[in-house]
C-alpha cells in the first residue's frame, strides 16, 4: 500500500509485520467512528486499553460534565503502541469478545 490508506491524514507505517489483523499489511477493513485517546495498559497480547474524555450534557441542572471512556483496541506489530502513547484507533469487524477497534497511528511526542 505504498503510504497510502484511504483515511485523511494518516499514513502506513514505516516497519512491517505479518499480522493479518492489520490494517495496513493484513486484510483488515476498517470503518465508523474515530477516536484519539491516550493508551492506559498494553499488557494485552496484541491489544492495548485506550481512554478518553468526553464532555456531556445534564439536561436537568444545564450543566455539563465529564466522563472518561476505556475501550480496547487491536494493537498491531507495526505501530507498537506503549503504556502513555496519545494513539488514533478506528473501528472494525469484532476482533474478540471485546475487541472492535485498531491502532492505526501513534501520536509523535515532542518532548
């Protein structure tokens, strides 16, 4: 795939694996909702924890409030996301009984 992935502003990683649930080196398809969250546990097998938050609205006292949300996520071998990385995960297909997202870039720190 030469670099190229369909999704503005995201391009394939440099390194490859031979990970067929990857979306840019195995047959992976990837659809719906994006999310950038920062990874909170990678001790998973190939799969990572995301969290982020979100703000809502109370209808009743208009006011509004946060929650954080924790969804897990495929982690392939080409990005290798790591406990405190900012990463973007896109839908999929269920993977597992809890997975249905996937890695499919790793935030540059600038530190």
């Amino acid at each position: 795939m030469a670099g190229k992935t369909g999704i503005k502003g995201i391009s394939a990683p440099e390194s490859k694996c031979n990970d067929v649930n990857c979306p840019f080196h195995g047959t992976l398809r990837l659809r719906g909702r994006i999310f950038k969250g920062v990874v909170k546990s990678d001790k998973m097998t190939k799969g990572v924890t995301v969290e982020f938050k979100r703000i809502y609205v109370i209808p009743k006292y208009e006011r509004f409030a946060s929650k954080k949300t924790r969804i897990k996520a495929h982690n392939p071998d080409c990005i290798k996301a790591k406990e405190g990385d900012t990463v973007t995960i896109m839908e999929t297909r269920p993977i597992s009984k809890t997975k249905s997202f996937v890695v499919i870039q790793k935030e540059v720190n600038n530190k």
